[in-house]
C-alpha cells in the first residue's frame, strides 16, 4: 500500500477526540482501560454516550472477541455496540456505547447499606418486576443464542450481574466484557453467594440453569435488600469448589433437599463431602417459605412462586427463562414496564467523575476485605462504598 | 449495423478480458490461500484457525481490489488475526520467520532491523485494515464442526467393514479443508459446504447409503436441495483443476 494512499485514508478517518468531548469526564477505571462520559461535539444529539478506551495498544486477542462479539448481539436487553473507534497512528481502540447512570450493584449496594445503617428502603415492587423482566429476557436472547457462540456463555454467566440501567431510557441492559476471566471481575460478582448448589457440589460445566439460579438470588435480594445466601468467606481464591460454609448457608434457607426432590445429588463429585459434613436433621425447621414470610413475601403470592421456581435445587428441575417469561407475576398488576423507574423517584447517585491520576486498582482491593462482609459490617466505611465510591461497580459495569 | 457489430464485438471483447481477470485473480488467490495454509502448518495452527484465516482474506478480498492490497500482507495479517479471533496465540516474529523462509528458502532468518520492524508495523497495520474493511465481523462458523455430526450419522448407516474399507472421514475432511482455496468457503452455508464434502467423499469411493422414504443427505441436513448440492460440488470440482494450473 502506498505512502499517499495511507496519509488520505488516514485524513478521511474520523477521530474519536473530534467528534466526542470527554476530556475529564472519566467515571470508570480497571485492567480493562479507562472509561469516560462522553458527548457529541457537532451536538447532532444530546445522549450521553459511554467511552471505552481499552487499555494496551493494538487489537488484543480479549479485544478482539469482544468486538466481533457485541457485532453479533442485538436486543434491547444487551448492551449494544455502537461505534468502534481505530487510530492507526497511536493503535488505541474505543468503544463507544450508550450511556448507563445506575447498574443493578449500584442499585443492591444503595439498598443494602440503607438496610444495614437501620434506615432501611424498600425497592418498589413494580420495579423489582420490571427488573426481573428485564434480565430474564436479555438472558433468554444470550441463552437462545450461545449455541453459536461459545463466549457467550462466559457473557451470560455473570452478565446479567452487571446490568445497567440508563437514566433517560430506564432500560436496563445486559453488558459484560466476556472474556475477563472471572477472578478479574468485581470479587463480589464472583462470591460463593450467587453460585448455584451444583457447582458448590462440583459440577464442572455452566449450564444455562446455573444462570437462573443466580437471577432467583438477585430476585431475593432486590425483595429483602439483603443477600439471601450471604456467607462469610475469607478464601475466595480456593480452587476447591466444595464450599461448607455456602451450602450449609443455602441449606439453612432452604432446607436440606430431600431424595425425592433432587434424584441426581448422588451423583455429583462432592456428593461423599456433602454426606460426610452435613446432617438432614440440622435444617429441619428450614424452608424458603419461612425465610421469605420473614421479609413479608407471603408463600402463596405470585411474587413467592415465582422465586421459589427460579431457586430450585435440582437443576433439571429448575424453570427456564423462557417459562420464567410467561409466569403469572408478570401478567399481574402491576405489570412490568419498559422504564424500570417508572413512576418513582431515582434516589439513586449519579457516578462521579474521577482524576486522571486517581490511585491504581491496587489500593482498592485491599479495601475489598470490607465489602465481603457488607451485609453484616455496620460501619460508616460502608457508606461510603455505597454511595461515593462506585469503581467497582462502574468496573464490573463497562 | 456494422457498428453495432463492433460495439457488440468490444463488449464481448471487455467481458472476455473481465474473465479472463477473474481467472487470474483466482489462480493469485488460490496461490495465496495455499500459502497461509502451508505457513499455518508450520506455525502448528489447529484447522480451524487456518480456515479462519483464509475466511478473513477471502471476505477481505470480497470488497478490496487486488490491484491495491498486496495479497501476501494481507494473508499473514489474516493469520495473525485469525490466531486471536481463535484464542491460538501467534507471535508476529514467528508468522515473519515462517513467511521468510517460504520465500526465500535459501536465506538465514531476517536479522531484527530496520527491515524487520518495518515488516511488522505492515503487518499489524493491515490487520486493523482488515478489521475495518469487514466491519468487526470476524468470528465465523465453520463447518467443521457440522461434518464431524455428519460423519458420525453416516457411520450408523453403514455397516462397520463398509467404513472401515474406506477412508470417507478423511477424504470429507481434507475436501473440507481444501475448499478453503477458493470463495466457495464464504458464499455458502456451514452446513451445506460439510454436506457437500461428504457427499464428494461418498461419491469418490462409489459407496451406497441405504435409501428410505428420504435420501441420506435430506435426514441430516433439510435444508438443502440437490441442486445446491451439485453447484457447491461442481465449485469444488473446479477448486482442484484450479491446482493443476498453479502448481
């Protein structure tokens, strides 16, 4: 390719510094790169649109699959892609997309501190619905579709975890990067909490099932605005996936399974652990009923029988998000809406802008050790975390 | 009327030469196609990211003019690509090392200079050419993977000596892979191109699927006609008079 030919291309190209103005509007940083607040220069429209600088120079092989990734994903559920910016002078890549002002561990992080500094708020329950609805679809397209696309499954295994919301549209969306290996992820997001009994026991392939039981423990929590399986854990790294301490949490919720409820527990890698450590008679008085009566949700509503379809032990047995779509909660007032906020106050902040020379990663996760005890830490710290500092959530978010 | 003789002449004249460019155009693709496979052998890439590679040129050259991108570029960008859009990591030293070598058997390694890092910047430049060129879309399903289904279906159909007397699996394998010389690995379905290399492969040793209310190839792809069939088979066909005129 010639010399001439090369400068003309590279004059036509548009330049992400020319048509956007983002210049100390940066509200995300990580591994990943640096993202920004951005708005259009020539003022064609008035959005407010999310820039992604990824970090590195050139097409990395996670940048790469990402890309060609998110050409492929279309629903209004699913973050979408909306320009890919390429210098071929300095070889950085951005990704433009719409902008998100809240995500949904933005949204459990306000409601949980509110609760643990005893002033609590309940979410509306028209929004958890429409929130729910909102998932279940945009996990029903990724499931729909992962066949063809094995990064998929990465995406939907915790991508509904770092659903965002945007302010104007009140839409909530599915957006992960796929290809971050779990442990870079928001350690929250990779908590024994949300993983479902089977994996606890060993299981070694994500099934979609696996996803809806993570959707039930966020449907719990957005309900109680407490983590229903919170467990204490200090060894997150363990590569053991046999975990006491998180079944005897889920067992303690909802009792222990019984034979004719889940055949194939005899079959799971960790079953001899399982009989081994733990005794049927312990959680006796144990049940999802009883737990959630505790927080008001009584075991005959739709809301209950909906949770407790979704929080099924057995994986065979478990709803799909397909069924989960056509459930009775939702054909009942209120119905979900499109805009999650429909109708209430947000009272949720706005993400703030940090300095370019904000201190690295490093420092935050020493922190961490806090946010794991979030449900039971009362602290002013958690104030805080909640609602100033929201790095994490905006990492685990774009 | 003689003029409309001489227009109708140079038109047929120009479609002449315009075919006659096709052909070219193929043989220098064929070569090229040939090449990144034979450097994706030495670079021990998998099959499929070799047939990623070669899907990556061919649509690059779907919409860009060989007279204006030089194929060869082209091509070890493509492997380059290819080995990230695969997750089989390859270093750009050693596609340059391979590729020297394929031109240039005779010739030690290219020292790290000048020379040396001017090639690499063309390469990795090129690469975000293609990446732009074909919009981001640079994931592909192969068939690979519908043929392994097919197989495993047609084996059940035969009797276990019938299979094991010829080499079909191999046969439909490596007509697979060598489909990935020409266009026709792009402008057809997945699955339709692994029928058809089966169907290539059953046809070669002449042997006989039983035959119910359905054909074989109708049970396990029912989305294809026969006519299709012949059309992929015959752009098969041509793939391999192309070779004895390349090589």
């Amino acid at each position: 390719m010639d010399h001439d030919f090369k400068t003309r291309l590279a004059a036509e190209r548009e330049r992400v510094e020319d048509l956007f103005e983002y210049e100390g509007c940066k509200v995300g940083r990580g591994t990943y790169g640096h993202v920004y607040k951005a708005k259009r220069k020539d003022g064609k429209d008035e959005k407010e649109y999310a820039l992604k600088q990824i970090e590195g120079t050139g097409i990395s092989m996670s940048a790469c699959r990402e890309i060609a990734l998110l050409r492929e994903l279309k629903h209004p559920n699913v973050i979408t892609l909306q320009k890919v910016f390429l210098s071929h002078s300095d070889r950085k890549v951005w990704l433009l997309f719409d902008y998100a002002e809240h995500d949904l561990w933005h949204i459990i992080k306000f409601h949980r501190a509110s609760k643990a500094n005893k002033k609590p708020m309940q979410l509306p329950r028209g929004m958890v619905k429409s929130l729910l609805y909102q998932i279940l679809d945009g996990i029903h397209y990724l499931h729909a579709n992962w066949v063809l696309h094995r990064d998929l499954v990465k995406w939907a295994v915790y991508g509904f975890l770092c659903l965002c919301v945007s302010a104007d549209m009140g839409f909530a969306r599915l957006f992960n990067s796929p290809l971050k290996p779990l442990a870079d992820l928001d350690p929250v997001v990779v908590t024994f909490w949300y993983r479902a009994p089977e994996l606890l026991l060993g299981a070694r392939h994500y099934t979609k099932a696996i996803d809806i039981w993570a959707i039930g423990c966020i449907f719990a929590e957005l309900l109680t605005s407490e983590p229903i399986f919170h467990c204490r854990q200090e060894d997150i790294k363990t590569s053991n996936p046999f975990h006491h301490d998180q079944l005897d949490r889920i067992f303690s919720v909802m009792g222990f399974p019984a034979d004719k409820d889940w055949e194939d527990i005899r079959k799971m890698p960790e079953y001899p652990t399982l009989q081994k450590d733990f005794r049927r008679t312990t959680y006796a008085n144990s049940s999802l009923i009883k737990y959630m009566e505790k927080h008001k949700v009584k075991p005959d509503s739709k809301v209950f029988l909906l949770l407790q379809k979704l929080l099924t032990m057995d994986p065979t047995k478990r709803i799909t998000s397909e069924q989960a779509l056509q459930d009775p909660y939702f054909l009942e007032d209120p119905l979900p809406t499109s805009d999650v906020f429909a109708g209430c106050q947000i009272p949720y902040p706005k993400r703030e802008f940090l300095s370019e020379d904000e201190p690295e990663e490093k420092t935050e996760k020493v922190t961490m050790s806090y946010r794991h005890g979030l449900g039971s830490y009362k602290g002013p710290d958690l104030q805080k975390f909640a609602c100033t500092k929201n790095m994490h959530t905006q990492k685990s978010c774009i | 009327m003689s003029t409309q003789a001489s227009t109708s002449g140079s038109v047929n004249e120009a479609r002449g030469r315009r075919s006659a460019e096709d052909v070219e155009d193929s043989k220098k693709h064929f070569r090229v196609c040939r090449f990144i496979i034979d450097t994706g052998v030495k670079l021990g890439m998998r099959s499929v990211p070799m047939a990623t590679a070669c899907a990556l040129y061919h649509r690059f050259f779907q919409s860009a003019s060989l007279q204006v991108y030089e194929p060869y570029l082209v091509a070890m960008s493509a492997i380059y690509l290819a080995g990230k859009v695969e997750e089989q990591h390859l270093r750009t030293r050693d596609i340059i090392n391979v590729c020297h070598r394929y031109f240039h058997p005779e010739r030690e390694p290219l020292e790290l200079d000048g020379k040396f890092w001017e090639l690499r910047d063309s390469i990795v430049q090129c690469e975000l050419l293609i990446l732009r060129q074909l919009n981001f879309q640079v994931s592909f399903e192969h068939p690979h993977k519908y043929l392994l289904q097919y197989l495993l279906s047609v084996r059940s159909l035969l009797n276990r000596h019938a299979w094991s007397r010829t080499p079909i699996a191999e046969t439909a394998l490596a007509v697979l892979k060598d489909s990935y010389h020409g266009t026709v690995c792009v402008h057809h379905k997945p699955q339709h191109l692994a029928l058809t290399s089966l169907y290539l492969a059953l046809q070669t040793y002449g042997v006989q699927l039983p035959r119910g209310e359905l054909e074989w190839w109708q049970v396990v792809c029912a989305d294809i006609t026969k006519a299709q069939i012949e059309t992929i088979m015959s752009e098969l066909l041509q793939l391999y008079d192309m070779e004895a005129k390349c090589t």
